[in-house]
C-alpha cells in the first residue's frame, strides 16, 4: 500500500527550548560525540608477552572466566582504525589491576592491569587519542572491590584487628570465605565485597583515584552501579572531578530513570536504557507502534529536560546486553534503521565495540567475543554503512545540536519523522519500519523558508522532489538552509 503525508515542521508541545549553558551542564564537547565502547580484553591483542597464564587463541568462545589477550597495545594498533569510523570518544571498560577478564573486581586502583600494559602504554593511548581528535573515558568501580585488594586483604588477614576494618561491613569475625560471605557485597557475591562510601579515609582514597587518572589525561568517568553508593558520596565526587578538570564527562550507569542524580551536583548524564528499550520493541523486535515508540522517547525528554537530553549516552548495546543485531534475529537492515535513528537523534551516540562489523552474541559472556578482524568474517556492508551514518551526524550540526520536534507519527504506514533544527538549518529525518515502500508528498508551505533542500541520505546532494519514497526498513534525511 501507498501513504500519502504532509510533512510539517511547525513547532509544537512537542518542541524543546534551546539549550543552555551554566554550572551542573555537562560539557558542551558531549553534544558533538559520538562513542565506541571497547571491552580491553576483547578488542586485539597488541602484546602477546603480558598475555595471562592460559589465554586462547583469538576468537573463540567466550566464557566469563577465559581470557585472549586484549590489551591496551592492541587499542593502540587499531587507533587508525577506530578514527576511520568517524568516532571521537572511547569508552574503555576497567583496565585496573584485577584477576578477572572483565576487571570489576578491583586489587588496584592506581595500577593498569599487567596484562593490559602500565602506566606508560595508558598515557601513550590517551596521548594518541588526542592527538586524532578522540577523548577517553574511564570506567570507575567505586562500590566494591575484588578480595585482593590491599585493604580487604589486610582486614581478612587481621580480622577485628585491621586498620580497614571500618572500609568494609564484616557482620563477625574472622572474615567468612568468598564462597560463604559474612560481609557486605555487591548482590551477595563474595569476590565483590562493598566499600563504606561514608567512611572519610574510604572517600579520600577513592578522590586520590580520581584526581590521579584526571591528572594522566582522562576526559570522562563512565561510574558502575552508582545507584548502590549515598547521593552524598557522589556530589563531593563531582566537585573533585569538576575541580581537576571542568570539561570532565560524568557518567553513571543508570537503567531506569536517572533523574534523581541529573541535578547538576551529580551527574552530566546516564548511560540511556531508556533510548535502547523503544529501539529494541520498535526496531528490533516490531512489537511497538510507531506512536508508543515516541510516547516512549517522549517520556524520557521531559524527565531529563533539554539540555539533559543532548548529554545522555544513547546506547543500542553494551558489555552487559545481547548485541543490537542479536535482537533483530540477524536482519541488518532493522539494525542498520536503528543506527540512522541513533546518530540523528539528540544526545551521545555509542557504539558497542564489533558491532559495526556484524558481530552478534547473547547477553554476558555472548557479547563479549573477541573483535572480528579477519575482513572475509566481517560485514562489509554493514561497516560501510556505520562509516556513512556517523559521517552523516558529524558532517551536519544540525544532526548534533539542533532541537529535536516529531513531524509524522504514522501507525498505519509504521513511518516516523521528525525534525531538527537551529538557527542556520532543518532537516526531516524519515524512518519506515514497514515492508513496504512509503511514498511522501512534500508541501514546501508546511516547511520554514528554507533553501537548497536536499536529500543528504542517502544520496547526499539530491534535489528534493515533489514526492519522496522511503523505501521498506529505510530511511530519508533531508536538509535545507534557512
């Protein structure tokens, strides 16, 4: 069937006031980002003599305790390759010491992990991705520690005795075995036990971490489970952050409504659940209208606000999720449609490392394989198009700061459109979720006084016609000049 709509760019109720600067705003770099999300232990192995005692060939299967020797070296050797992609920030998962392959269960947290390198291999990544134009955000695991770590060490060592005995809640003594724990940790699990956040010598350790990575370089904290630490904690945190460097990016992850720490004395944003779980009902799985899938964003905007919602982290996928293209059952065309939404839509677009390359897997450890290579396993296709999508939000402002106002919510036709615009700019972003092809009349009276529009997606530079057809599972982003 054939649907015939008007397209309007009138602002409305839906329309978003222009964003504004001042303290608790995030900084102003976020709105032009966008992430690649790198599992170090997954990603390439730069340097086979730190590898860990039984590391597998690479590209095997992934279980949660194997390793194959991802490291820092490695990200190194693939910087040129990761630039290529158009990408201007990363986002490291921990690279502090610790015995595990995912390193959440830290022994140190001013060492880089052995076998990822040291110090001098991080200051040399950080100073190369700046040299390309890429910043880099650290994961901080500030909950809870790994067993290992000197200070539950001492106090499993010294029991009532410890000088750390306050680092920790130990219900009795002598402290219980991993396996059977009488103290406090991260969901009952023994290897993590919780740091009292409260306790003054916990925090300025803690703050000497932070101010420690800052001073090497860092741009950003990307903060694990910081709902599980006291708000207060985290307000004196962002003071030391903001106090090392201002245009630091603070990141907590949050799967649900995030407000309660996006009052400006907290975070600068979340890593945005919320985006992903309408992308997944209406792109991947189809099981969401049109109309639901922009009640949904809708919802999101106005409990975050404006400016809040150019810095939140808009993730299709991450270390802890099934893969994006795992959920569309493998139909690339409903990933690639769900990829032109993120990197058109406002806030920081992220890319899970491999992603880009058709990788697919289930939920911890499937996610976690390491990085495909080998150019006759990877997707050409699809690697093509990231390139383009990210190119297409980097070569157009508008893309990343213009206002966000839905334009056609179509249940029937399964077609949403929507604008963003600033001063100098317009552009109608068209998706069509349906299997067929849409065609779209275009009456230039419904639009601002714009000039050389023109079709930028696909085809960059076409005239726009009459008439627009967005094909089955496609899309369609014009611009014009005001």
């Amino acid at each position: 069937m054939t649907l015939f709509a008007s397209l309007a760019f009138a602002a409305g109720a839906h329309a978003q006031t222009a964003p504004a600067g001042g303290p608790g705003v995030a900084p102003s770099w976020v709105r032009d980002a966008v992430f690649y999300q790198i599992f170090p232990e997954r990603f390439c192995n730069g340097d086979t003599s730190n590898d860990p005692r039984g590391t597998e060939p690479w590209g095997g299967t992934p279980t949660p305790g194997n390793f194959f020797g991802g490291d820092l070296r490695g990200i190194i050797l693939r910087l040129d390759y990761i630039a290529s992609l158009g990408v201007n920030a990363l986002y490291l998962n921990p690279v502090f010491a610790s015995p595990s392959n995912h390193k959440y269960n830290t022994t140190d947290y001013l060492r880089i992990d052995p076998a990822f390198g040291d110090e001098k291999t991080f200051r040399e990544l950080v100073d190369s991705c700046h040299a390309r134009g890429i910043r880099v955000m650290l994961d901080g695991v500030f909950n809870h520690t790994g067993v290992d770590f000197f200070a539950f060490a001492d106090l499993r060592k010294n029991g009532a005795r410890s000088k750390y005995r306050a680092w920790y809640n130990v219900r009795s003594f002598p402290v219980g075995p991993v396996s059977a724990p009488n103290y406090e940790c991260w969901w009952g699990i023994g290897t993590l036990p919780k740091l009292m956040t409260g306790n003054a010598e916990v925090r300025r350790y803690l703050f000497d971490v932070t101010r420690h990575w800052l001073e090497a370089g860092i741009d950003g904290w990307r903060l694990d489970v910081p709902n599980e630490i006291p708000h207060e904690f985290w307000k004196e945190w962002r003071r030391v952050v903001k106090s090392v460097n201002p245009d630091a990016y603070i990141l907590g992850e949050i799967w649900d409504n995030g407000a309660p720490w996006l009052g400006g004395d907290e975070f600068d944003a979340v890593m945005n659940y919320r985006f992903r779980t309408p992308c997944i009902d209406f792109f991947a799985a189809g099981r969401s209208a049109v109309s639901g899938f922009d009640s949904s964003l809708a919802r999101v905007r106005t409990d975050y606000g404006n400016a809040l919602t150019f810095s939140q982290f808009n993730l299709l996928g991450s270390h802890d999720t099934e893969r994006f293209l795992t959920l569309c059952a493998g139909n690339t065309a409903l990933w690639k449609l769900a990829v032109l939404f993120q990197m058109t839509y406002p806030g920081a677009p992220s890319l899970y490392y491999g992603d880009e390359v058709g990788m697919t897997g289930g939920k911890d450890p499937g996610c976690r394989a390491p990085m495909v290579w080998d150019p006759a396993r990877q997707d050409a296709d699809l690697l093509a198009f990231t390139r383009g999508a990210i190119a297409l939000r980097q070569g157009h402002a508008v893309l990343r700061r213009g206002e966000f106002a839905p334009a056609i919510v179509d249940d029937a036709a399964r077609l949403y459109g929507y604008v963003r615009e600033d001063a100098a700019h317009a552009a109608l972003i068209l998706l069509n979720r349906s299997g067929m092809p849409v065609s779209v009349a275009r009456t230039r009276a419904h639009l601002p006084a714009l000039r050389n529009l023109r079709v930028i997606w696909p085809a960059e530079g076409a005239t726009a016609g009459d008439t627009l057809i967005v094909p089955p599972v496609s899309g369609v982003v014009l611009e014009g000049e005001k």
